[in-house]
C-alpha cells in the first residue's frame, strides 16, 4: 500500500491533465451511446414508418459522432501519453538521485543489473500503466455502466437476463488477480538476474576471452535465460487461463440477446428497432468483459514493479549526513583514537591509533587484506566506525557534513574508474569548470601529459567505457591527475602506483612534495620505495597497526618493515640504519 502512495506522489503534478483526460473520457463514452440509439431509430423510424427524410440528418449525426469521438480519442492518448512520460521522468530522477546517496553497504549487496532493470523495465511498466492502463480501466467500466443502463431503459427484463454475467466475471477476475502478482514478481526477479548475468559477462568479456571460457558463460546464460523463458510462460499461463473465460462470458451476451432478445422481438414484447438498438449497446457490454483478462495482468505487473522500485528506494543509507554538519576547509590533521571497524561479524580494523599534523606524508604498508584501504574508507566515511572516532582538525567526522568532508579530500582508488568520456573530461571530473591549463598543469604532475600528446585527439581522445583502450598504468596516471587537480587538503593514492616503472614512479614523489605544505598526503602501497620518505610509516597486519614510526626507525627496529625491505631490495645496507 505504501508502495501506491508513493506511486501517487508522482501522479499528483499531473493531477489536472490526468483529469481532463478522463473527463474526454467520460464524454466519448456518452457518445458511444448515440449511434446504437440511432440505428434504433433508423430502423423503427425511417425503415418501418417510411420517414425517409429522417434518414440524411441521422446518418449525418452519426457520422458527426464518429468524428467527434476520434478527435477527442486522438487528444486523451495524448493527454495520457504525455502524463506517462512526466512521471516516469520524475520517478527516474528521484530514484537515480536516492542511489547516488547510497551508501557502500548498498552497493556491496546490491547487483549493478538489478539496479539497471529498476530503471528500465520496471520503469517501463509504469510507464505504460499511466500511458494505457489508467484510461482504459475507466472507460471500460463506464461503457459497461453506461450500456447497461441504456438496456435497462429499453427493456429490464433482457437487461436483467444480461446481469447473469456479472457473478462469473467478478470471480474470474478476483482469482487471475491472485495469481497474477505472484507470477510477475518472479518474472521480474528472473529478468533482473538475466540482466546482472549479461551486464557482469559484457563488462568482464576480456576476462572470459583471456581464459577461454567462452562456452562456459554461454552454458551460463542459458540457464539464466531458461529461467527467464519458464517464468514468462509461468506469467503467460495465468492470463491464457482467463482471458478465454472472459471471451466465454462476453459471447454468451450474444446468446442471451439472440435467443431471449429474439423471442421477446418475436413476442412482439420488443420492437425490432430496439433489439438494433440493444445489439448495438452489446459491444460496449463485449468489449470490457474481452478487456478484463488484459487489464488485470497489467495492473499486476504495474503493482509488482512499483513494489520493487519502492523497496530499491526505500533502503536508507547508513552512513547520513548530519542535519547540521560542519562546513568548513579543512586543514588536514588526522587523529585516529581506538578506532575499530566490524562488518558481516567480522573485525576488519580494530584498536587504530595514530596522529597525522597537516602538511604531512603518512605511508601505509601491509599484507593483502590486513585493513589499509579500510582506514582511508573510514577517513572519508563512507563507512561509520563500530566504535572509537576518526578525527580531522579535531572534529570527528560524523559531525561534519559529508559532502563538504568529501569535497576535501582527493582520492586516486586502486580500482581505477574513468568514465566513457575524453581524457580532458576524466581529468577534470572533480572541477569540471577549471581551465585547459590547470588540467594539463595536473597530468603533467602525474606524469601522465607525454603519453595523452601523443593520443591522435590528445586531451580530447575518448577513453573507452573503464578506461578500455589505456594501459594499467596510464590509467592510474589519469586516475592521479584528477585526484590532483581537486587541490584537495588532504590526497589519499591508494596503490595508485603500482602499474607504472620505478622511474615513473620516482617523478611522480618529487611532484608530490611540491604540494606537502597544502596537503596532507596518504600513500598506500606496497612498494617500500613509493613510502620510505613518508613522515609516518603505518604498518599493518590482520587489521591492527604493529609498527609505526619513519623508515630509519622502523628499519633499525627489525621488524616486519625490515623484513619486507629486506624481501624487495636484499640486505639492509648500513648507511640506511643510520
């Protein structure tokens, strides 16, 4: 029921067109009314009582009604049409402005697919039911209403002979719409897997290609499609089950009119005028009896779309921004006190204690999974700590607006994401009104200027959906090269060197150090040499710290720094110990 409410928010700023719509729609049904009437007329009128001078003027109205009705017709499609498409923009937007709120959580539960058939498919649905449904469930239940009512002023007794349908139809209808949502919502369930399936497989194709694995995925998706198929028959069957049912009960309308509306003709209890007249209101007694079938499964799959569109919706984020966050610039000195970060009833970083002044360079080293990119996650927040506070300039994060925390901090990921745009575009993302010249300034910092010259569009070269067409490492360079030019106060390069050459590598630490008096910088890597001038070495293992200090004291004490030196350059030469 929420779900519906919500549906209806929407409805409302199109509240005036939708009922002007069904105003037109009220009025072309009254007019279907007239020619059935007319044709009575003609018969008993001009045919029967030789009133032949009649016949012009009511052939005249008749075709005056038609065209009447298609012009109206033409205009309420238009108005309904035109009302879709506004809710489904306004639905659309508010829901893909909710996902970019979501926090990590979410998307860590939720397939990039899944999310994709909300906005298409199940949009889609809604779409069509503003767009078709809507007027088509009014103007049937108004013809019904109508025509029976015309019947009944002609003659009760067949019109109460036509009521017999009505017990039969009201159950058809109750049991297909039991069936019905059920069957669509593992329809949609089907189709949202189908789709994660092929987005997944379309994205990792390399992937699959690299390891030869083509007839494997293929294999895979056709159980994935199987599953589909058999749930859109499942879907099928449910309306093929009724839909014959409800074409049984609007031709026995015919049956009674043919055999009760005939005797009474015979009777001479019914003139042959008004047995034309009543043939003529059948069809609007046929039609919604034909429609009910269609709706129904329709009005189903509206529901179950709407439902899921709402749930999707509806899943708030964890981690809020404060009604009255702090906003300022920061200056960047980082305190973390007894922090500790639990998730999926597993400690991924417990017992976090360091200090960082502004300006500073901190290196964070450590095995695979030993919590280093979880502290700079928890830096930027987009997860909340399970206990202790992540402090910067002395205020803990949670107190700051988000957005204005986030706004100063650059950050270069080790999943580097460049979007399908030029490389200009990519550089500039965080400031997009800055100038060529600042954004050529940051990739010349990266180190990335050279190999963009010499791309046939240079800066203006589209770079394929990821960054396809790039090497790794020139990816990580344009990755840098926007993370520089935010000119944030405080830079995190999480592995953000890993795939370039030692000289690369070294010109990029030089250009770093020109900005260490306006930022403070983390580097999290696992090359000693990308960190070995850092004020402060973090070294982590199993998501505590259990050494920190410089390189030289961290060497001396013999620990697993000395060790990893060790591993990477051979012996410790004596010059570093001092």
């Amino acid at each position: 029921m929420l779900a519906i409410q919500w549906f209806l928010s929407f409805l409302k700023k199109y509240r005036n067109m939708i009922v002007f719509g069904l105003f037109l729609t009220v009025l072309i049904t009254v007019l279907n009314i007239v020619n059935p009437y007319i044709s009575g007329l003609i018969v008993d009128e001009v045919i029967k009582e030789n009133r032949h001078e009649l016949l012009l003027p009511l052939i005249g109205c008749m075709l005056g009604v038609v065209i009447i009705k298609g012009g109206m017709r033409f205009l309420y499609q238009l108005i309904f049409e035109t009302a879709s498409q506004g809710v489904l923009y306004d639905m659309r937007d508010k829901v893909y402005r909710k996902l970019l709120q979501e926090d990590f959580q979410f998307y860590n539960k939720k397939r990039t697919g899944d999310l994709m058939s909300r906005q298409t498919g199940d949009m889609d649905a809604i779409r069509h039911f503003v767009a078709y449904v809507i007027y088509q469930v009014f103007e049937n239940v108004l013809m019904f209403i109508f025509a029976l009512t015309m019947i009944f002023t002609v003659n009760v007794k067949l019109a109460l002979c036509m009521l017999i349908v009505l017990p039969f139809t009201a159950l058809a209808t109750f049991f297909q719409s039991k069936e019905v949502k059920p069957a669509f919502q593992r329809n949609r369930n089907c189709f949202s897997s189908l789709n994660t399936f092929v987005q997944e497989n379309v994205s990792g194709n390399r992937v699959v290609r690299a390891f030869s694995k083509e007839d494997y995925e293929i294999s895979k998706f056709n159980k994935e499609n199987d599953a589909f198929r058999a749930s859109q028959i499942a879907a099928s069957r449910v309306w093929m089950k009724y839909v014959p049912l409800f074409e049984i009960l609007a031709y026995a309308l015919n049956i009674i009119l043919m055999l009760y509306g005939g005797y009474m003709a015979i009777a001479e209890e019914l003139s042959l005028g008004e047995l034309v007249t009543v043939n003529g209101y059948l069809w609007m007694l046929n039609n919604p009896l034909r429609m009910a079938g269609w709706l129904v499964n329709d009005i189903g799959n509206f529901v179950t779309s709407v439902e899921k569109i709402y749930a999707t919706y509806t899943e708030e984020p964890h981690v809020r921004t404060p009604k009255c966050g702090i906003v300022k610039k920061l200056d960047g000195e980082i305190e973390f006190k007894n922090v500790s970060y639990r998730a999926d009833d597993e400690d991924i970083v417990m017992d976090i204690n360091f200090k960082v002044s502004s300006g500073q360079t901190v290196g964070i080293i450590g095995s695979t999974g030993s919590g280093k990119s979880t502290i700079m996650n928890l830096l930027c927040r987009f997860y909340d700590t399970t206990s202790g506070q992540v402090l910067v300039d002395g205020t803990d994060v949670r107190d700051m607006d988000l957005y204005n925390l986030r706004d100063n901090i650059g950050m270069a990921m080790q999943d580097v994401f460049l979007f399908s745009d030029t490389i200009e575009g990519n550089i500039a993302y965080g400031r997009p009104d800055c100038s060529f010249d600042e954004v050529k300034k940051a990739a010349i910092m990266a180190d990335a200027n050279h190999f963009i010259q010499s791309l046939p569009d240079g800066y203006d070269t589209i770079v394929g959906e990821r960054g396809v067409g790039l090497s790794g490492g020139q990816k990580q360079r344009i990755s840098l090269a926007r993370a520089l030019l935010k000119k944030p106060s405080i830079l995190i390069l999480d592995d953000t060197t890993s795939a370039v050459d030692m000289e690369t590598e070294s010109y990029i630490q030089k250009q770093l150090k020109t900005i260490q008096a306006d930022c403070t910088v983390f580097v999290i890597a696992y090359r000693i040499s990308s960190i070995k001038d850092a004020d402060l070495i973090l070294v982590m293992d199993k998501g505590r710290i259990i050494e920190q200090g410089t390189h030289e004291t961290l060497l001396a004490a013999g620990g697993y720094y000395a060790a990893a030196f060790h591993s990477q350059y051979g012996e410790i030469p004596a010059e570093a110990l001092i």
